[in-house]
C-alpha cells in the first residue's frame, strides 16, 4: 500500500512532555510507518508516571468531546480508517470515545478499533481510576475489533487465572464472542512457557499463533512498551497484512527497542533506534497452537 492510499488513524490516550507513552510513543511509530495520525490526548503530564512524581492534569470528557467535534466539524473524523486508544484517565473519557467510534463506524464499517485496556502490571497492580477496568470490561471491550491486554489486564478482564497456552487461547475464544474478532495476550508468562521466554498470544476467528521471545534483564523495564506494540501492530494490520505477519513484526519491534534501551532507562530509544519501527533487526516467528 502506498503512502498516499494510507487511511488515517485516530489515535486518543495519555501525552508527556518527557519520555515515551501513550501518544508520545504510538503517534511517531504510526508516522514513521507512514500514517496520518490524529491525535487526541487524554491527560497531559509533565514525565508518565514511571518516574513516581509528575505533574499536569487529566484532561477531562467534556474537553475531549470538544476535540473530537472540532475534528468532525473540518469533515476529517469521517475519514479516519482506524482507532486506537490507551490509558483513559477516567471512565467518562472512555464513554466519549466509544461515541466517536461508533459515529465513524457509521461512515465506515470497515474501520478498525483497537482498544488497548491499560489497566496495570505484574509488580505494579493496578493503576488506573477504579472505575476504568469495569467500564472496560462491559462497555469498550465489546465495542472493539482487537484488544491488546497483557496478562495481568486479561485475567483481569476475564477472572481467570492462566495457567497454560491453551488456556489461554480457550479463554481468549470465549472472550471473542463478547464482541472483539482478534485478541492479543501480550507479556504472557504460563507455566508451560520457558522461564527465560515471554509470550506473546493472538487469537482470532481463523486460529491461534504464538510468539515467544528471550527475557531481556532490564530493571527497571522501559515503560511505552504496551503502547509501542498496540500502535506498530495496528499500522501493519492496516497496512494489509495477515495477524502472524503483524505479530511478528510488532514482536520483534518492541524487542528491538527493549534489547536497545540504555541500562536504568525509563524509556524506549524511540529517535534514536527509529528504524526499528519500519524494519526490526530482530525476527521471531509465530507458531500456530492446535486447536
């Protein structure tokens, strides 16, 4: 697909002036794979909070909506062909956006929403208003095409507790027929999993396919790592291809970026390694689960 022919992504979630998260990460690798990118922020803050003290503020609905009116009164909202959307800041932000998709799906029902449901980590529990992982889980998950939750944003979206790969993938399908066609389990880490190696799950209506990667020793681990995937994997689904293909790629992406990033860094060496977005040094090929 040509540059020109590239629809235009609709990108809504956090942005610091320091470091790279939410849309200070996927809005520069969606561009350097060549997107149009609108972007819409949902908090404005100083560092992310990896740093523990920040300031700025959490943008709030109202301010949002007054964005996205703006976006849709230039005629420009109507020909977004994909949405992605991170960390909230609160629920009433998230009601906002799911009445844009929906206005836009109306225009185009071929277009794509990927709702990354950040909600927390293994280590750092959950971090979001309390209110978010319910809104998640019973209003935006339903409403999106793909979901991209680590494993802990799984379990808890779904109340179970994996404990192997093919668990994971039946409790991915049972997930499926709530609303979302393709489920991406990322930092997946069962039993059955080597020690040394991180998963990464995708299940769709076609089948399921498995990446697994070395653990890179890295403390702290760089934050923007869930929103650099969610953004390099939407733009390759977007740019045609099939979900193996762009789970490799995404992989092998992130982990180009995290075996770069400078021991004691926060943040990905998004300018710096920036080739890594388009073409990763590193491949690791997807496997396909039976059924």
């Amino acid at each position: 697909m040509s540059t020109a022919a590239k629809p235009i992504i609709l990108s809504i979630q956090s942005n610091v002036a320091w470091g790279y998260v939410g849309n200070s990460a996927a809005v520069f690798a969606l561009q350097r794979l060549g997107f149009e990118v609108l972007q819409v922020h949902t908090v404005l803050f100083s560092n992310h909070t990896g740093y523990g003290q920040f300031r700025g503020q959490i943008l709030s609905a109202e301010h949002i909506q007054s964005i996205l009116t703006g976006l849709r009164e230039r005629g420009v909202l109507h020909k977004v062909g994909a949405v992605l959307s991170g960390y909230l800041g609160n629920a009433e932000t998230g009601s906002v956006i799911l009445d844009a998709v929906g206005d836009i799906r109306h225009a185009n029902p071929q277009l794509r929403y990927l709702c990354d449901p950040v909600m927390g980590d293994v280590g750092r529990g959950l971090f979001v208003n309390p209110a978010i992982p319910n809104f998640l889980r019973d209003q935006a998950i339903p409403f999106a095409n793909i979901i991209t939750p680590n494993q802990f944003e799984f379990e808890l979206l779904t109340g179970a507790k994996l404990a192997s790969i093919g668990e994971a993938v039946a409790v991915a399908r049972q997930l499926r027929g709530r609303g979302p066609d393709t489920i991406i389990i990322t930092s997946l880490a069962t039993p059955d999993i080597a020690a040394d190696q991180l998963g990464t799950l995708a299940v769709n209506g076609t089948g399921a396919w498995l990446v697994t990667t070395p653990r890179i020793d890295l403390h702290p681990l760089p934050n923007g790592m869930g929103d650099v995937f969610a953004a390099t994997l939407l733009g390759r689904l977007v740019d045609g291809k099939a979900l193996p293909q762009a789970l490799e790629l995404a992989t092998a992406t992130l982990y180009s970026l995290v075996k770069a990033t400078a021991p004691g860094s926060r943040d990905l060496p998004l300018v710096a390694e920036q080739m890594q977005l388009v073409e990763p040094a590193a491949h690791f090929a997807a496997q396909a689960i039976a059924p």
